[in-house]
C-alpha cells in the first residue's frame, strides 16, 4: 500500500513501470533527500545478479533476479549513502528528522508548544488544561480573565508509537523525557468568553510573557448550539481531530447539542466529536430529544427495514457481534408498550431496553451468526435500518456462484500508483492484473463481478464506496498488494494478510486468510482490524488482501510471475466459493 513514487537510475527519475528493468542499477526508495523519523529505513531496488551491490562498502543480500531490500541505521540530521554495483554509484541522502520538541535556550517557551492550540469551549465546571515547553527549572504561570494558573513541571511519559507500528510489530511503548514539559489545569463555574490565555515564564529574575494560540470561552448551559449533519454520512470520532478513532457515522438530519469545540471540531451531547464543516448550526433550536413508542418492520426483496419513528432524528450508534447486531438510539426515552415483527427470514427476536436516561438500545438477534450489510438513513425524523437478507446460494455444481453479485475493487490507479517493486514494477498494475484474472474465475463459477476500475483511471476512494453502497453485492475485495512503512525488515517481511472493519466481515477475512495460505503455501502475514476506507463500506461485508510484498525482493518475483498471478487468482476464487459453501 505504500505510495513510492518513481525509481533513481544513476541521479535520474524514471516513470516507466514495466516489470522488467534495463540492465542498470536502479533504488527505487528511498529518493535522494527522502525525509523521515524513523530509526532506520530500507533500502530497495535492483541490478544485475552478477557482482555484487555495496552500500556504505557493506555487501547487501539479493534475490535470484537481482533484487534487495535491506535496511540500515540512521543518525539524527543527514545519513549519506553510497550505492554502487560494478562500476555504477549512486548517492543518496536521508535526513532523519527529530519529533522531539528542542528545548529553548535561555528566556523562551518551545515554538508550537502552547495549547490549547486553537480556540476551544467547555461546560461551566469542565477542566481546561494548558501546557508548555520552555527550559527546566522555570517558573510557568497562564493568566486567565482574573484567575492565574501555576504550570508545574511533569513526570517522565511513556510515547506511543504510531498506528503504523502494528503493521511491523514495533508498537511497543517507549520513555520520552519530559525534561521542561510543564502543565496545569482549572475550571470556571460561569458562562463567559476569557479570551487568550497569557503564558508567562521567569527564569534568573526575568520575565516574559506569551499570549496563547487559542481563544477561551465557556459555554452557558441554558443556551447550547444545536448541529445538524449536512453530509450523507458524518464522520463522528472519539476526539477532535482525524487522529481519534470512527464511531458509528451519523446519518444525513441528525441533530445534537453541542457540547463543546475545539478548533473546527465539536462535540455532540452523547460524546463524539465531528467536524463542524459537516454540519450546520440550527439558530434557536432547542437541546433535540425525542420519545419512542413502537417500532414498525417490512420485509423487501433481499432486505428487512426496521422503521423507528422519532420526534427528531437523534444520534446513533451501531453494535454487531455474533448472532447480533444493535443499535442504540440517544438523547431517546422510551414509552414502548408494543412492538409487531412476524416471522422473519433474518431476525429471530427483537429485545430493547432503556439502558441509561435518554439512551435506548434494540438488540436484534439474528437466526444466523453471519450478518450481510446494513444502511442507516433518516426520512424526516424516522430512522429506516436496513438489514440485508443472505444471499440466494447457488446449487448447481458447474456454477456454485450463480446469483452471486461480487465487488472487485483493484487498488489505486491513475496518479494512484501505490507501492513500488524493486524494478519500478507498480503496485497499481499488479493489482489490476490479478483483478481481472480473478474476475475472470469468479464469472465462470457464475458470479456477477462489477469492478470499480478496468483500466489505469484514478478512482477516488469515495467512488470506490459508493459502488459498494450502491451495488449491494454479496461481499466485496479490495486487491492489493503490500509494502512497510520506513523502519520496516524489508528483506524477512512477506506473505499474505487481510484486513477487516465490520465484525460481519471478519469471518471472510479469517476464511480467505487461511484458505489461501494453506492452498498456496504462502507466509502468514497476518489478519488486521484496520479502519480503510476500502473495509468501512457496511452495506455488504468488505474485505482488502495484502496479496504479497512489493518490498520482499523473493516474493516480488512471485508477484510478478504470470503462473504464479494466475494461481492466486484462482485461489481466492475457490476460497471465496468454499467460503459461501461455510457459512449456507
């Protein structure tokens, strides 16, 4: 998945991603002034396989066809290395950045280190906290409206590392010195706008004085905002900003009270947070909050839609696990003393409770434990829950996929090139190759496959959703094939993976995982929770494989191997077909 753009022959840039190189050095990556904060970085690329490549004068291992990938320390600030292969060489530069604030010299807070960072407001009675970096053994102080704040200096934190981490088995938590980090917190019990806080530092009998980025206010209770999502489908997080994790995406309507904001983000009543760019405020819309009494149902072709009829179209949250799937309504009380729903093909019983005040959840339990997409919308103020039915199985042995509508969705495209081969070789023309390959198998088992490119086009990762939704297949692959972030081993990193968003996708994952390695003796790469935009779509269970690694110089040659592309076609084919077969 890692995006490599272009390869170095000899100081130039080349485009061309033919699978077979000319004869010549080639690094691929990293480019010469590549910037990064790893620790170490891999080196990939290839040359003839006769004589041998040096870097910094060390010898590098090296496929049969030529290619390498090993990896080697840096240094904070610049790493020169030379790369040479007979009589070719080829310089490359890395500059291994610092993420370490730099402690100031001498009368100065650190650049960037005050926060808040931007404008923030809180509930009368919330904690506000500020923080800053200047030189140990200051005194730190914020003066806010009449109220002054003493910042103390703070005990050594463990740093995580980045979700990135997972993909490399790195993710462990390590000590970062908390040398000149200072810290205080404190509450105002009144409705008021405070302004900048003023950061103030002495140190050997001087003193500065710094105001904040961000702008203070407290909200007053009885006169809270009320958002409404402008979008199909809101993005809500667990915090304010693209770092914090999905919940649950709020439908187009939905309408809340906000709580809180920080920066262009804010914080709804039930707890998420959402960018204010995909809302609107309503003027003199009051806290919305609703009753629910009965629930109504109504079984379509191929679905069952659960009808909550509501006051006003409040947040949700959705829940699958096995045999199940729920859904919590908030801002919500109920007064329910009846509820229909018949014999139906999906659900076996529908359970509710008022779980806390103005929180009400439905539990549906299912009559099979795989689940096959749902879609959340709002009509005016009622919330329709689709539920997808199983799909028809086929019986006939020459076609066990007929009636089968599958989603192939082969990765990047376009400018899109995706990770890169030793060679230059694309991921984007790979994944395509395979793509048709295994569309080509699944149609003569009987299936019906919509591919969401054909050629070498830039589709967005939106329109790639949007196929999913719309075409509501059986269940969808996104095809790619893998590369490391920057600190990655390279050289012993290979095989197989897949990755999963939706609990009713996870048995695919795990299925097609197994079934491929074993049918194909490929490594176990690994199968991964991950939240892409090509596992998100939850209107049929949506799956992405890892097919190999661009970056392994041995299973790159595989990867490009025309028999052994057509293997792996076939083979995910037939684990997908064995798969429908599990789970009848």
């Amino acid at each position: 998945m890692k995006n490599l753009l272009g390869l170095v022959i000899l100081g130039c840039i080349l485009t061309s991603s033919v699978a077979l190189a000319e004869p010549s050095l080639i690094v691929v990556f990293p480019q010469t002034n590549y910037q990064t904060s790893a620790q170490k970085i891999f080196f990939l690329g290839t040359a003839p396989p006769d004589g041998q490549v040096l870097i910094n004068s060390k010898p590098v291992n090296r496929s049969k066809a030529g290619h390498f990938s090993p990896s080697f320390p840096l240094q904070l600030g610049e790493n020169i290395f030379t790369v040479r292969h007979d009589n070719q060489e080829l310089k490359i530069k890395v500059t291994r950045l610092n993420t370490s604030p730099e402690l100031p010299q001498g009368l100065a807070f650190a650049k960037n280190s005050l926060t808040p960072a931007a404008d923030i407001a809180r509930l009368p009675g919330e904690v506000i906290c500020f923080s800053a970096i200047a030189t140990p053994n200051a005194n730190v102080s914020v003066t806010l409206a009449n109220q002054t704040i003493a910042l103390s200096p703070q005990p050594q934190q463990a740093q995580l590392p980045s979700n990135l981490a997972a993909l490399t088995g790195q993710n462990q938590p390590y000590a970062q010195s908390s040398v000149g980090n200072y810290k205080g917190c404190t509450t105002v019990a009144t409705a008021a706008d405070l302004g900048q806080p003023q950061f103030q530092l002495t140190l050997d009998g001087k003193t500065i004085t710094q105001p904040g980025a961000g702008k203070i206010q407290i909200l007053s209770r009885a006169e809270l905002p009320v958002s409404e999502v402008t979008v199909e489908s809101g993005v809500a997080r667990t915090g304010p900003s693209t770092d914090y994790s999905r919940l649950t995406p709020l439908p187009k309507g939905t309408r809340a009270t906000v709580t809180g904001r920080e920066g262009e983000w804010l914080r709804l009543d039930y707890g998420a947070w959402i960018n204010s760019k995909e809302t609107r405020i309503l003027p003199g819309a009051v806290p919305p909050q609703t009753i629910i009494r009965s629930v109504g149902y109504r079984q379509l072709p191929g679905a069952t839609e659960i009808v909550f009829p509501l006051q006003a179209p409040v947040p949700v949250s959705v829940q699958q696990s096995e045999g199940a799937f729920a859904l919590t309504l908030y801002n919500t009380t109920a007064q329910t003393d009846i509820i229909r729903l018949d014999d139906d093909p999906l659900i076996s019983r529908l359970d509710w409770q008022q779980e806390a005040p103005e929180q009400v959840k439905y539990t549906f339990n299912l009559k099979k434990a795989q689940q096959w997409g749902y879609k959340l919308r709002y009509d005016g103020t009622t919330l329709v829950l689709a539920l997808r039915h199983p799909p028809k199985i086929g019986n006939t042995r020459r076609k066990p996929l007929a009636n089968f509508k599958i989603v192939l969705d082969p990765g990047h495209g376009g400018k899109e090139s995706g990770a890169s081969g030793p060679t230059g070789y694309l991921e984007k023309d790979v994944n395509l190759v395979v793509s048709k390959l295994l569309r080509d198998e699944l149609v003569k088992r009987g299936a019906t496959v919509v591919m969401t490119r054909e050629d070498d086009k830039e589709v967005s990762l939106v329109e790639r959703q949007a196929i999913i939704s719309q075409e509501e297949p059986a269940i969808a692959l996104s095809i790619h094939h893998n590369s490391l972030p920057d600190n990655g081993d390279a050289e012993k990193t290979k095989g197989f993976g897949t990755f999963w968003y939706h609990p009713q996708a996870h048995n695919l994952a795990i299925f097609l995982q197994n079934y491929v390695v074993k049918n194909l003796g490929k490594p176990y790469y690994g199968v991964f929770w991950n939240n892409l935009a090509l596992t998100r779509p939850a209107a049929a269970p949506s799956v992405l494989l890892e097919l190999g690694f661009m970056s392994n110089p041995d299973e790159f040659e595989q990867v490009v191997n025309p028999e052994e592309q057509k293997r792996m076609a076939g083979a995910i084919a037939q684990g997908i077909t064995e798969w429908f077969r599990s789970v009848r």
